[in-house]
C-alpha cells in the first residue's frame, strides 16, 4: 500500500515533469509561463522537503539501529 505521503511526493514530482515539459514549448506565453514557474517552485520546494524529511528519519532509524546494536554487543 502507498502512503499518502509517498503518493502526494510523486504527483507533485510527476506535475513537476509537466510543467518543465510545458515550459520548454516554444508557444507558451510569458504570462503562462511565469504561472507555470512559480507553481513548479512551490512544487520543488514540497518535493525537497518531503525528501529531507525522509533523510532525516531514516538517519534516526539508523541512529537508533546503531544505539540497539551497541546495547546488544555490551
């Protein structure tokens, strides 16, 4: 099952995609075009976060991992 973390993280990856897709069409308008970048900077900026949230719990996991080991060992 996907969480609804995972599943919001690949739409906004996936709306990135268009987007940068979108604005490399050569008839796209100026005002379309601003649009269409500040959406994909606030998309971007979502994506980045979620992922260094993701980095961030998976050094705690490792952390604690280590932490239990250690105990273990001793």
């Amino acid at each position: 099952m996907v969480s609804k973390e995972r599943q919001g993280f690949e739409e906004a990856l996936q709306k990135l995609e268009t987007i940068v897709e979108a604005l490399g069409d050569q008839e796209i308008s100026l005002e379309n075009s601003v649009e269409l970048y500040e959406e994909g900077l606030k998309l971007s900026k979502y994506c980045m976060e979620t992922l260094e949230n993701a980095s961030l719990r998976i050094e705690k996991l490792e952390t604690s991992d280590t932490l239990d080991d250690n105990k273990a060992d001793s």
